[in-house]
C-alpha cells in the first residue's frame, strides 16, 4: 500500500524532470530522431498510459531497463546494495561505541559542566556538513599523512574514513537518546530497590540502569538504517564508494527514468523490512528483559 | 691499475649491458596506469549503447576507429582505414584498410568487420547519437576485399569519413564480426573484444574498468603499462587526493583546481581546443522582438565588447586558457583560413568597455537596459556558471541590468526547443566541443528546423543573414574542391561572426593532474579532451621523467 | 547571528557580490600574504569573505525560518489532525507520514529544485519537504496524549465543534512542543542547504550562503582553506548554540519532551 503510494510520486514527480532523451541526443538532432529515440526507450504515450504499463510490468517483478546503463534497472541496483550494505552496521556500531558512553557520562554528571561539554561534543557531528567532514578527513589523513587510502571501496583501511563519516552524524542522536533514556531508568522503582538493597553503585549503574536505557536505542536503529540508506549520497560522492545512493542520484541527474523509481521503490522495500525486523526485534528484547 | 683496453672492454661492456637493458625496458610492459575520472557514463563496452563522452573517455581504449587522429596538430588521421578517397561523383568512399590488424581473439581485421560494425551502428536497435543520421545518408555499404570498403551515399557527403573519426564522433568504432555472431550480443556484452591496444578484462559497475595491454605492436602504440585501470571518482577534491598520494596517476580536473594541484607538486596538463565557451542569443529575428535592443548586432557587439575575456582567462580559468577565434573554431579546424580569422579575433574580440559605452549610447540606451540570461553548466564544470557570472558582472558595469536565471543542466535542453518562451529575447551560457569540422556545429546553432537553437532564423522568420547562410551550408555539404570549400567556409564563419549572435568567450582545455611518479610524461592530442587514444603512449615514470 | 543578519549592509565592509578577481584568494589579516582590508581572506572570485559571510548569515537564515515555518507549520497542521480526529483520517495520513519517510528526502528535495528551477524559494520548499514528516509524527503523538486529557472532555460535552477545539485548545498546547522542534531543527535545515548546494541544487551563484561558500571552497582546502573552513566554523557554532538554546528550552518548557 505505502509501496504504491512511494512508486506513484516517484514516477510522476521524475517524469516532471525533463526527457532523458535530451542528454543522449546529439546536437544535430532532428525532430524526428528525437521522437525515434523517445519511441526507443518506450516514453511516448500519454502519461498515464506509460504508468499503467509501469505498474504491470512491476507487478510481474520486472521495474524497467536502466536508460543509462542498459541493464536492467532491478540488476543495477543489486549489484551496488551490498556495497551500501558492507558500511552501515560499522557506522552503527561506531555511532554507538562513541554515543552511547557520551549518553552515559552526560546522564551521570546532570546539569553540570560535563553534562553540557558532552552534549556539544555529540552535537559537533551534527554540526558539520558530512562532504566538510569527509573532505577534511581525505585531506588530514590520506594526503598529509598518508595513513589511509583517499577513497573507494578496497580493503579494511578503505572503510575507515568514510564509516568515521556516515557515524558522526548518529552519535548525537544515540547520545541524547541514552542520555534521557538512563536519566529516566535511574529514577525508576526497581533501580530504587536495587539500591536499597545495598548493592554496589556501579553494579546498579551498569547492570541495571544500562541495560535498560538501551532498550530504546533500538528503536533509533531503525530510523538510522533508514537514513543511512537513503542519505549516504553525500558520503558515496566523496569516497567514490559505488552505493546505491549514488545510483539514485545520478538516476536523477541524468533522468534516468526506470532506475530512479526501482531505486526508490526497492530502496523503500528495503527500509520497510528492516523496520519490521526492528520491531520485531524490540518487541522481543523488550518484555524479556523486564521479567529480569 | 687498469689497462687502457682493459678499461675499453669495460665500457663497451657496460655499453652494451645498458643497450640491452634499455633495449628490454622498451620491451618490458609493467606495472598499473590508474586514471581517476570524473564518469563512466554507462560503463557499458558495446559501442553502439554509450554516448560520445563515455566511448571517448573508456571506450577508446579497447576499440580502434575506422578513421583515427592527427596525433600532432589534432583533427582527422589515419586509422583502422590508412586512406580513404572519394568518388568522382562524390556518392561513393573507399577506405582502405591497414593491413595486419587483429582483434584481441587473433581474428584478423577485415573490411567484413567494418561493414558490419557500421550496419550495426546504423540498426534500429541502436542507440547510437548518429545512427538516425547515418540510416538518412548511407546508402549501402560493399565489401570490395579483405580491405577495402565502399561506403554509397545518397547525397553527397564530403564530412562523412570525419564523422567517423574519433574527433568527432564514436560511431567508426571497428567490431568484431564473427566473434559478436558467434557468441551473441548478451555474451559480446559480457565479454567484450576489439582491436585496440587494450584488451578488456573486468568492469565493477559504478567503480571502475581494468584493461590489460596487449603484447603485440599496435599502430596506435604499443603500451608502457601491463594494465589500465579507470576508476570513478565523482568528487573532485578526492580525485586530486588520490592523484597526490599515488593511488593515482591521473587524474581529470577543472581549471579552478589547477593551481591548488601544482601548488601541491602535482604535473598539471592543459590539452588545448578542447572547447569554447561561448553565450548566444535567442529568438532576436522574432517580430515580437523587432525593437529589443538584442535584435541589434551593433549592440550585440558592444556586449562581445565589454567582456575582458584576459581577465577570465587569468582568473577564472587560471590562465589555463586562450583567445579563441570565431564560433567553433579552432587551430585544427579543416578548412580554414586560419591566419586571416586570427587576426580578426585578436581585434574583435578585445576589450573596450568605452567603445562599448558609446555604441550603446549611438544605438539609443544611454543607459543600458535589461537583458535576461540563462547560466547553465556541464556537471562538474563549475568554471563555466563562474564565467556566466563573471560576464553578467561586466555587462553590469557598462550599464546592462542582467537578469541572471541558473538552470540545471538536465533543465536546459527543453527551454531550447519550440518556442523557447524562456530563453527568447534573452541570451544563455552554451559550450562547444572542440571537433575539426564546423558545418556540422554551425547546422545544429543555425538551422532553421530541427531540434537545435535556431539563433539565426526559424521556420518562419528568416531574414537575409539567415537566408545567406542556409545557402552557404548547402553549397558546402556538396562542394568538393578545397580551394572553393576554404572560400565557403570563410564567408560561413563571416556571416555567423558578423550578426554577434554566438559568440565565444574563450577557448577551454582539458586540465588533469598527473603524479609524476606514476607516470611519464606525455603530451595529449590537441583538441581532444579525453585521454582515451593517448593511454597507450604514455610512459612510465621511469622511462621518461617529467622534465624539471 | 540575527544581529549580523539583520544590520548586514551596514557591517558589511565590501559588496558580498562584486568581483574584483585581482584580488582573489587572498589570505586572512592573521596568514601570511593577507591584510586588514580583507579580514577573512577571499575567494576565487575576490570576494570579501567576510562580508559575504555577513550577507550569507541573512540568506541561511531565511531560508531556515522560512523552510521552518513551512514544514513545520505543515506538520504542525497535520499532527494536530490526524491526533485528534483519529480513525481513517488519521490512518491515511500516518501512511503517508510513512511513506515521506521512507523516500531519501535528500533527493526528494534534488528532484524538486530540478523541476522548479534553481532558486531561494525552490530551496526552502525542498527543505521544508524534509521536516514536516518528523514534525507531524512529533506533533500526532502529543496531541494523542492531550485527547485524554479532562479539559478537551469538557469542551466536548459543551459543544464546541471539532475544529474549534484543535485551535482553541489543542494548538496552544503543542506550541511549546513545536517551538523546541523547531529551535533543535535550525541545525537541520542549515546542513541541509549545505549538503544541497554540494550536490548542485542550492541557491545559484553569486548569491551568499554558508551551505554555498563551504561547497564552493572545498576543492581548495589544501591551499585556500578559508573558504571552506571558516563558513564551516560558523556553521558548526551556530549549530551548537541552537542546540544548546534548544535543550535548555526543552527542559524548561516541558520535561516531558526528554525523548526529543
């Protein structure tokens, strides 16, 4: 249902874009050969004639043959999702690694100067354009120092920057989140009971309390996933890491009709799924925990 | 103490052990040649399924055209084909082909190959730029033997073996014939061959293509390199990156980043006439138009006037450009009287901002007035909206109110066609490609009908400039004797110059970065800004140090 | 930062948009080769990047304002619907909530500004795209926990109809929630044109913008770093102290909205 919601704006809105047709074309074009080439690609017809045989073609699994890459549109994008794929649980992981302590301390040292200092810490990830950032970091790290590869998918060393990169932009969101999260489990019933019953503090902290507060974090998860695959566009530009984010861009950029809706659809199917098995997942840890 | 033969032996000793040494490093091919570009295009390896830019840039490496480059000077050379001769009748050309060319499967290369390749680049399913224009012209195309071929033409077609040339255009690529109907188009796609000095052998789509030399003698030149590699780096600053810590050897660049790179102790290479940037003026024959201040040349010339085209070549451009001479022009262009039109440029083209002052008080606009323009660029040429804007800028300070309108470049095309409610009455940023023939240029500017700019004259409205002109481009398409082509070309590029309707601001290059430890230096074809033909004559850094 | 944006042409000490390319890129007063004429150096162009940075504070601001009133008040607006009237409408609209979110906003926002010509206008509305679903979704679930409450029962037993309650009542209510949203998103919108302009659809030349001048100077980070850096900084402090005026302001508002 949402899926056909998605796919309708798509078309329509990228039809409104222009004709790729105008960027194939040479210059010496006549107006037959334009309208040749149009009837080529399968763009002539009335609008919507042009979705109602989109939607059947869809139906039956097949989303369009990439203007631009001659292939099918469906093909272009599997061939480059795992490379998006490979990144994102290390920019989770490296959002949290970071976040999630920052969350911890800024909630133990509340309302003082840590608690602020934290907080502006985390938000400088937010702060920074993520191009500035990767721009920068190609800049200090590759070519001044010469520690890590400038960009492109390879080896261990060539994540390095650009998972630094998609992350920063997640720390302040886990921070704040574990932060609030562990301000409010701290005050909660059970905790009180731990403490009267006279265990130690750190145990109470970080058995009980963190455990707890991280039950939300989850929930980010979700959101995250769905931003780091739809937004790396930015991040894949600089790094030249060939993802599926660049793919919809250059879709755009060069009208390429048929990929850019397979993209957004899939990229759409792709997200829905992972926020169902977030739910899923949460539904799960969630009860369990509390019988603890 | 060593004897005075002694030391004799040892030279010649030494002598020749370097002879042979230097003797095996021309022999040798090693190590990776990485380029870093901006774009693949499709990053498709059949020929007839990619446009010109991305054959240019990739496809060239591992395909030869039937009609190939003047390495020196730029323009039209020899090729697959050595020579190629017209007809009495001018409806028929022969190409004879270089004898003892293969394809990377040892099939021999023959005159059935072309035929085939250029059938295949004209068949409907093609998706070839000139495949609709190539299926108006060609007639018939006849194997005579092994090598030679006769292309038969409807009309007369003095441009066509340019046409098939890689200055101009893709579609000479040479295919091979019974290895594509052996295996079948899917597989061809799969496992593409050709004739060039490169032999495919891998492609990871959107991040690059791996070819490996071949170890035969080529007529374009043998390779220094084992392999080729083409990565796509989109971004610019992380090209330059890439290129300044050797993880490539070259890479493309704009002329904005050219200082920063040689600042950073890069090589840069500027590949001149590779361009021109130029703006235009639409729809000024219109009678809705009749007394718009554009509609005027004299004006016109007064705006070509008030632009100092030194200080963009200085400042925007890095000094990395040129005066350039008239519309489309340039120092490769066939058929020209190149000296006469230089000089003419130096003084059409300067700068007088009072003459252009005066001008316009003469033509009544003391004061100026308004004119809407239209900025638009090539993605990733940033320089090209710096120029629009720096024009904008001086016609601001001779009294020219410009109403600046910045358009993507996806966007523009369509404000081109019918008519043009955007664009008329006002002018837009363009660009030209640097090729050696100007009718075909001019006809997609000029003519009347089609899907081009018709900045002279439409359908409708084509008054005597315009009509001169049409009568010109038919006579050339037909004319034969160079003498009398040279004398239409001239009057041609009088007219056009003449009405300041397309004017070019200046002449661009090719600009990359090289790290002068990965490779050799090397100097590119003039006039063509891709490094797909010149891969193969590059050196290694070892065999041919960038002169300090 | 409104102080500058607003006295602009009386800071400012050059016109942020003349050229004089003689000048260009030229240090700032603190490098070597720079001077005090040009505070912060210049650009490409030899522009003043100073005073450019002055103009582009009024810019950026307005398209976050702007863009921030539109999608916000959008979101606002929808919250508030779907949350009180509940059933079909609010189904409906969750969907389509769900739906914005599942599209890369980013490039929702390149295909607008493609459709529509480049411009200031295009921009705020393709930023605006991007916040309305975040604020609608925010706004929907406090006006859920409002319905409950004793004083929306009692202007419901006394006949006030359903539109007249969402303003008079509800609205007032979630303003609070929908200042903080709007403060924390400032951050937001301002990367947002920034990462724009870098993939070609901000505000076109010659015109000022934080997002633009970072775009534009990035290539020359190595020997121009000015260009980019120093809007960057800007960018960076000004994103900091919104977020921290935005906490604050939570926190004194409403505890509750902690989970923001």
């Amino acid at each position: 249902m949402l899926l056909c919601l998605v796919a309708t704006i798509v078309f329509f809105l990228g039809r409104l874009t222009g004709n790729p047709v105008d960027m194939i074309l040479p210059e010496d074009a006549t107006g037959e050969d334009r309208a040749a080439l149009i009837k080529t690609l399968g763009l002539d017809g009335p609008l919507h004639e042009q979705y109602l045989i989109f939607v059947g073609h869809a139906l039956q699994g097949d989303l369009g043959t990439s203007i631009r890459y001659r292939q099918p549109a469906v093909d272009a994008f599997f061939s480059r999702l795992p490379n998006t794929l490979a990144v994102i649980p290390w920019a989770l992981l490296l959002a949290m690694a970071v976040g999630i302590p920052l969350g911890v301390v800024a909630a133990l040292n509340r309302g003082n100067i840590i608690d602020r200092l934290v907080g502006t810490v985390a938000v400088l990830g937010v702060a920074t354009p993520s191009f500035l950032l990767g721009v920068l970091l190609i800049f200090v790290f590759s070519v001044e120092l010469g520690w890590l590869p400038s960009g492109r998918m390879g080896g261990p060393s060539h994540y390095v920057l650009p998972v630094i990169t998609l992350s920063a932009f997640l720390v302040a969101g886990f921070a704040r989140l574990v932060r609030s999260s562990m301000l409010e489990v701290m005050d909660s019933e059970f905790v009180k009971l731990a403490r009267i019953k006279g265990l130690s503090e750190t145990v109470v902290i970080w058995k009980h309390c963190l455990r707890n507060a991280l039950i939300p974090v989850l929930s980010l998860w979700g959101v995250f996933i769905g931003n780091l695959v739809t937004g790396a566009i930015v991040t894949e530009t600089v790094f030249a890491w060939p993802g599926v984010g660049r793919l919809t861009y250059e879709a755009v950029i060069f009208r390429d009709f048929p990929l850019l809706q397979a993209t957004i659809i899939l990229k759409a199917v792709l997200i829905l799924s992972i926020n169902l098995m977030v739910d899923i997942l949460y539904a799960y840890v969630d009860p369990r925990i509390r019988l603890t | 103490m060593i004897g005075g033969l002694q030391l004799r032996k040892w030279a010649l000793a030494s002598l020749l052990v370097a002879a042979s040494a230097a003797h095996a490093a021309a022999q040798t091919q090693t190590g990776t040649l990485i380029f870093a570009v901006e774009s693949l295009g499709g990053q498709t390896l059949d020929p007839i399924l990619e446009g010109r830019p991305g054959n240019a840039v990739y496809q060239a490496v591992m395909y030869d055209s039937l009609v190939g480059f003047d390495f020196a000077k730029g323009g039209v050379g020899p090729g697959v084909a050595e020579r190629w001769v017209l007809s009495a009748d001018g409806l028929t050309w022969t190409f004879h082909i270089r004898p003892g060319q293969i394809f990377h499967n040892n099939d021999p290369l023959t005159a059935h190959d072309v035929k085939f390749s250029l059938e295949r680049q004209m068949a409907p399913n093609s998706l070839a730029a000139a495949a609709a224009v190539m299926r108006r012209t060609i007639k018939s195309i006849d194997v005579v033997d092994d090598l030679t071929v006769r292309v038969n033409t409807s009309s007369p077609q003095i441009g066509l073996p340019a046409g098939l040339s890689r200055a101009v255009a893709p579609e000479g690529a040479v295919m091979p014939k019974n290895y594509l109907e052996k295996v079948g188009e899917d597989e061809f796609r799969r496992k593409p061959i050709g004739s060039g000095p490169w032999r495919f052998v891998r492609s990871v789509p959107g991040d690059r293509l791996e070819f490996e030399a071949v170890s035969h003698a080529h007529w374009r030149g043998r390779p220094n390199f084992k392999n080729l590699h083409l990565l796509l780096v989109p971004e610019e600053s992380t090209r330059v990156a890439m290129v300044r810590t050797g993880e490539a050897a070259i890479a493309s660049i704009g002329p904005e980043t050219m200082l920063s790179a040689s600042r950073s102790g890069l090589e840069v290479l500027a590949v001149p006439g590779t361009m021109q940037a130029i703006y235009q003026f639409y729809g000024t024959y219109r009678p809705e138009f009749k007394n718009s201040p554009v509609a005027n040349p004299r004006i016109r010339q007064a705006l070509s006037l008030a632009i100092d085209r030194q200080q963009i070549i200085d400042h925007i451009m890095n000094g990395r450009a040129k005066m350039p001479f008239p519309f489309a022009t340039f120092g490769y262009t066939e058929f020209l009287s190149h000296e006469r039109w230089d000089k003419w440029a130096r003084e059409a083209f300067r700068y007088d901002p009072v003459m252009a002052r005066k001008i316009l008080a003469e033509e009544g606009y003391p004061n100026g007035f308004e004119l809407n323009f239209a900025n638009t660029a090539l993605p990733g040429t940033q320089y090209m909206v710096d120029i629009g804007t720096a024009i904008a800028d001086m016609w601001t300070k001779v009294g020219v109110r410009v109403k600046l309108r910045h358009y993507e470049w996806g966007s523009f095309p369509p404000l081109v066609r019918g008519d043009q409610p955007a664009l008329a009455g006002g002018g837009s940023m363009f660009r030209t490609a640097g090729r050696p023939d100007i009718p075909w240029r001019y006809n997609s500017a000029l003519n009347t009908e089609g899907v081009g700019e018709r900045l002279l004259g439409d359908a409708s409205t084509c008054e005597a400039s315009c009509r001169e002109y049409l009568q010109i481009h038919t006579d050339l398409t037909a004319e034969r004797d160079p003498v009398k082509r040279t004398a239409l070309t001239d009057r041609m590029v009088e007219v056009v110059a003449n009405t300041w309707l397309v004017v070019p601001i200046i002449e661009g290059m090719g600009y990359y970065a090289i790290n002068s430890r990965r490779v050799g230096e090397f100097a590119a074809i003039p006039g063509r800004h891709e490094l797909g033909d010149v891969f193969e004559r590059m050196p290694r850094a070892d065999q041919k140090p960038w002169k300090k | 930062m409104v102080f500058m944006a607003v006295f602009a042409p009386l800071l400012a000490p050059h016109s942020p948009i003349d050229q004089t390319l003689r000048d260009k890129l030229l240090p700032p007063a603190w490098v070597d080769g720079g001077s005090m004429k040009y505070l912060l150096g210049t650009d490409g162009f030899g522009r003043d990047t100073l005073s450019r940075l002055i103009y582009g504070t009024r810019v950026s601001l307005i398209i976050a304002l702007l863009a921030l009133l539109a999608g916000g008040g959008v979101g606002l607006l929808i919250g508030i619907v779907a949350g009180y009237v509940g059933g079909a409408v609010d189904s409906v609209l969750m969907r389509v909530v769900d739906a914005a979110f599942t599209f890369p906003a980013i490039l929702f926002a390149l295909l607008l500004s493609i459709t529509m010509g480049q411009g200031l206008t295009t921009l705020v509305m393709a930023i605006s795209l991007l916040l309305w679903a975040s604020f609608a979704r925010i706004i929907r679930g406090e006006v859920l926990a409002l319905k409950q409450r004793d004083f929306v029962a009692l202007a419901r037993v006394r006949g006030c109809s359903a539109a007249r309650i969402m303003l008079t009542h509800i609205l007032p209510n979630v303003l609070n929630t929908f200042v903080v949203l709007v403060t924390l998103n400032i951050g937001v919108v301002v990367i947002a044109e920034a990462s724009l302009s870098f993939l070609g659809a901000g505000v076109p030349p010659p015109t000022p913008t934080w997002g633009g001048m970072i775009s534009e100077g990035r290539g020359r980070i190595a020997d121009a770093w000015w260009i980019s850096l120093i809007p960057g900084v800007a960018l960076m402090l000004l994103v900091l102290s919104v977020n921290l005026f935005g906490d604050w302001l939570r926190d004194r508002l409403d505890p509750r909205l902690r989970q923001l």
